[in-house]
C-alpha cells in the first residue's frame, strides 16, 4: 500500500496552503480532472438508476438545523454561526436539511414516489488542525449525496437498491470494502430519543442486510444522530478503518420537517428518508484510489492516459500532431520531449501513465506508433489509428484491462 499525500505530490493532483488553512485543500488541474472523471461517473450511474439532480447552497440559517436536530445533537462538528444583518447562518454540515425542504417545496403525491434527489455537494466538518492530513480529515467535503423520499414499504428496496450501486460502483474503481457494518445508536446523548422509531428502523436495515447476503457485523454508539446506518469500511494502509459509503433509515428528520405525500386513499402519509452515499466524500474516494492503486489509476480515470515519447527532435512535431489527435477524440495525453531527458528517463518518469507512444522515425514516416503499457507489455508498432481506436475502447467501456490481445480467426 502506498500514502495518498506522497502520491498526490507526485501526480501534482492537490495541495494545501497555510494561508488557506489547515484540511482544505485545494485541487491541481491533474486532480481536478480526476475529479470530474469520478463525478461524471457517478452522477450516470444515479441517472441511470432514476435519480434527480439538484444543486443547494453550502449554508442555512441557524434555524434549520435546529428544525433538523443537528444543532441539538452535532453542534460539536458545526462551525460556530455568522451573523449577519441580524440573522445568523451556519456552513452546512450535512445536505439533508436543504432536501427535506426541496421535497416540501410544493405538495407530493404518492405517485412521486420513491423520489430520489441526489447532490454533489459541499458540507464542512469544524476538525482541529491536529488531526488533519492529506485527503482523509478534511474540514470542506464533497460529498456524492442523496436522499430517497418513499413510503415505509418501498424503504427496504431503495435501501437494497443503494447497496447494489455501491457494489457496482466499487467493482468499477477497483476498489474494496473491509467490512459493513450495521451501526446502532449507543448510550448518551448524541441520539435522538424515541425507542419505538430506532427499533423499526434498525429492524429495517437489518432486514435489508440480510436479504443481501453480505456478511455484517453490529457496532453499537456508530448510529447517526437521527437513525440506523450500514457503513462500509475501508482501510488505509496502516489498517484504520473509516467509512466511505453509507444507506441509512431516517423516520426522525420527515417528522421534523413535517414531511407529508397523499396516499391512494386520500390522506396525508409521512415519508421515508433513505440517505444513502455510493462512493462518498470526493476527498476519502481519492485518497482510497491513491492507496488502492499505488497511483496506476484504471485508463478511464488516469488524469493523463497517454504519454507521447518522441525518439528525437525529428519527431516532435509528428508527436504534437498525435496529442491534439488524441485530445480530438476525447482522451488525454501530453507528450514528452528531449528536454526531459533520455528516452529511458522520460519512461519511468511516465510509470504511472497507462499508454506510452514511442515515435521513431519509422514510426513518424509509416503512421504509426510503438505502443507500451505501464505494466511492460509491448503489443508494438501499431498503425496510430488503430492504437486510438483501441485505447478509446478500453477507456469508454472503463475497463481495468488495458489492452485485450485481438482474438485470433
Ligand atoms: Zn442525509
């Protein structure tokens, strides 16, 4: 396993500024293009599975999280409130709040239901300076969010439904969960009273992880404040475990807000809330990819897919052609000249580029390219149309295979 921070150093993905503050890094052009490659991803595959996007503003009044409880059970992790003009507002610290109120923006109709409204949003979290680091303790969050609003019988679906994203999900970035967790309230007053609603939610989602199959184990004192959780955990290379995704049964925050849908019989009913997060925080994802990968990110997510190598200064002008071709049909690569040193140099340089084209002279007289991967197979010189054309498969299907041989007859 491998440290995300070194490796995000070395890939220029992001960094951080004392000016800016402790846990808020900011992102480099490289890891803004990770980013929206992980962003793009996600937001198909919720559009795919029926969701709606939404975009909400990063603060509320102070009001609103304690309509949603938060003030009374989380104000710990809460930035202190901003007045202003009188009126006092608070970074949001969880995205909730504003979707309750996107689904009582007008009257709902069981019809609608389930309603699934899903963001990638920010939320902030009030850490100290000392126990921030890298991309994993972070006080500004991107988090791949949704809230599912539903009937009580359509809760146990949704909440399977969640678990199927995030299994496919993870079989897409490559990545793999330690354990779920089934996480229930403990003592204390982090959590919200009321014995009968943590007894049908816990009951709920115990429920839907059984019906899954999946092995879970039961963690007491881990519940959020308004309901039962199943976590999945990852683990970083040192094995501390934390949580990336996350489907939980909420029965309080709908009654807070005073969430209602019409039945088929003609009366007021009250929704569910699943909240449910398929790849987590931007910020945990990446840093999880990092360590997974050691850096040798999947070709559909690698911030540079091809590195263009010419021999000599001869070919660096056939070299600039084939980037902007490259850049042409949608995938990114840079070249990489005699003046960064000796052919072999520039490779290991390039170690974790997923395709690396040498254009000899050959090459740049013939069209074509002799094609490298990162893991030291050479299918070749190659007509440069059909290195593209392959490599835009490979990338387009996301594919963890670089390259397939072609089957023979
Ligand atoms: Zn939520």
């Amino acid at each position: 396993m491998h440290d995300h921070r070194e490796l995000g150093r070395e890939l220029g993905l992001f960094g951080t500024d004392p000016l800016i503050g402790a846990g808020l890094p900011y992102w480099l052009p490289d890891g803004a293009t990770l980013r929206h490659t992980l962003e793009e991803y996600i937001r198909d595959a919720e559009r795919r599975a029926g969701y709606q996007h939404v975009y909400s503003p990063v603060l509320g009044k102070r009001e609103l999280y304690e309509l949603s409880g938060h003030w009374a059970h989380y104000a710990d992790d809460m930035f202190p409130p901003m007045d202003v003009g009188g009126e006092q507002f608070v970074l949001r610290p969880s995205l909730c709040p504003h979707h309750a109120l996107i689904y009582r923006s007008r009257s709902r109709s069981h019809r609608e239901l389930p309603l699934r409204i899903a963001e990638l949003g920010g939320m902030y979290r009030s850490e100290l300076s000392g126990v921030l680091g890298g991309l994993t303790r972070v006080r500004a969050i991107q988090l791949n969010d949704a809230h599912i609003f539903c009937s009580l019988d359509q809760a146990a679906g949704e909440s399977a439904a969640a678990l199927e994203l995030i299994r496919r999900a993870y079989a897409d970035l490559g990545i793999s969960a330690v354990r779920y967790r089934l996480s229930l309230p403990g003592p204390g007053g982090k959590y919200v009273s009321d014995p009968a609603m943590w007894e049908r939610a816990s009951a709920l989602l115990t429920g839907v992880l059984d019906d899954s199959g999946v092995p879970y184990e039961r963690a007491a004192g881990e519940a959020a404040f308004y309901g039962p959780k199943v976590d999945i955990q990852i683990a970083d290379p040192a094995g501390r475990e934390s949580t990336l995704s996350t489907v939980q049964i909420d029965l309080h925050q709908p009654a807070r807000f005073g969430l209602r849908y019409t039945g088929p019989d003609g009366a007021p009913h009250r929704p569910v809330m699943v909240h449910r997060s398929v790849v987590g925080s931007m910020e945990r994802l990446v840093a999880q990819l990092l360590e997974t990968h050691g850096g040798a990110f999947p070709g559909w997510l690698a911030p540079v897919q091809i590195v263009v190598l010419p021999v000599t200064d001869a070919e660096a002008e056939y070299a600039e052609r084939l980037v902007r071709r490259c850049t042409a049909l949608g995938l990114r690569a840079r070249s990489a000249g005699t003046d960064r040193g000796t052919l072999g140099a520039r490779i290991r340089a390039a170690r974790l580029v997923p395709y690396h084209l040498v254009i000899g002279g050959r090459e740049a007289a013939d069209g074509l390219a002799s094609l490298r991967l990162r893991d030291g197979r050479r299918p070749g010189p190659l007509p440069v149309d059909e290195v593209l054309e392959r490599v835009a498969e490979r990338v387009g299907a996301r594919s963890a295979e670089l390259w397939e041989p072609v089957p023979v007859g």
